[in-house]
C-alpha cells in the first residue's frame, strides 16, 4: 500500500522520527481538497507515541491538533478522512555544496474528529503542555472556556517514515 522508500540509505528509523514528531512545533497536514485540489495547512500539533492516547493503542502513534469545527479543512477531511502531515526538523542550506543539510519525517493516516468530551479534554490537556509548559492550570481554563466550541482531530498513523540528507546518513 505505502512505497518503500527509494533512497533507503538516507532513511530514518522510526525511533528517530517519533523524536522528531516529539520535539518539533509545527507541521503540514495535506488532504484531498475541494475540486480535486491538494490541500496542505501549516498547523500546531502534539504526537502521542503508541498507547498515549485515550482512544486506544495505534502502533505508530496519532497526531493530534485542534481547529474551528467549520472550513476548508474539516470540509476535506469530511469528505476524505485520508490525509498525510509533513514535518521538517532540519533544514540547513550548505551553498558550496549546492545542497541542504535535512531531516523531515511523514505521517500517513487517517484522520477521526474526537467527540467524547473527556477524550478531548484530555488531548487538549496535552497540547496545553506542549506549548505552554508550567501553565497547567491556566491551560485547563482555557479548555473549559473553548471545550464545546473547539473541533479536537487525531491523525491515526498508519504509515511513518523519515529520510535525512546524504550528507548526515554518512556520519
């Protein structure tokens, strides 16, 4: 189903790539959009490795973001569940080289809106942590205040790979 990767010398193991899912702040979630377009959207996120997340043990772990319930993306995921999310985590350009030092991960999954309220509490409560560390409290505030008003997604990994430049493959 998932291409194997052609330059496998350059590929990360997937340890590697969920420490990059881990520590990077942002990504690209790209779907099936409108008119047959491609729709790729820069968003905040947090990786839940496998068993971390409330709805049960994906073996390669979700992605989890938050949006408005309405718009262009929940229109495409709506309509087509499937999507992938692209993170870079090193992107260093090396001009004598005429080459690019880098490391990027993709996720391929399927995308489930999460409904239970104490599921997206919960996935909220762990966003809140990601990007606002030591602000537990003030998160929970905000969650109780946006709780019903916000769409809570969890891309189900299916398929997860990473490659890096030639360049760090060989150290």
């Amino acid at each position: 189903m998932f291409r194997p990767m052609r330059r496998t010398k350059q590929q990360l193991e997937l340890e590697e790539c969920a420490r990059i899912l881990k520590s990077s702040t942002s990504g690209v979630l790209a779907t099936a959009g409108a008119e047959g377009y491609p729709y790729a959207v820069p968003l905040s996120y947090v990786y839940l490795p496998e068993g971390a997340s409330p709805h049960g043990a994906m073996p390669l772990g979700s992605i989890i973001f938050h949006c408005s319930p309405r718009g262009h993306k929940i229109e495409a995921l709506e309509a087509n569940p499937k999507a992938s999310f692209c993170v870079i985590s090193q992107d260093v350009p090396i001009p004598e080289e005429f080459a690019t030092h880098y490391a990027s991960v993709i996720a391929f999954g399927t995308v489930r809106f999460v409904d239970d309220p104490s599921e997206k509490r919960q996935l909220l409560t762990a966003l809140g942590a990601k990007y606002s560390p030591g602000l537990d409290n003030e998160a929970q505030e905000e969650i109780d205040h946006f709780l019903k008003a916000t769409c809570v997604a969890s891309l189900d990994i299916e398929h997860l790979s990473g490659k890096q430049a030639r360049a760090l493959a060989e150290h």
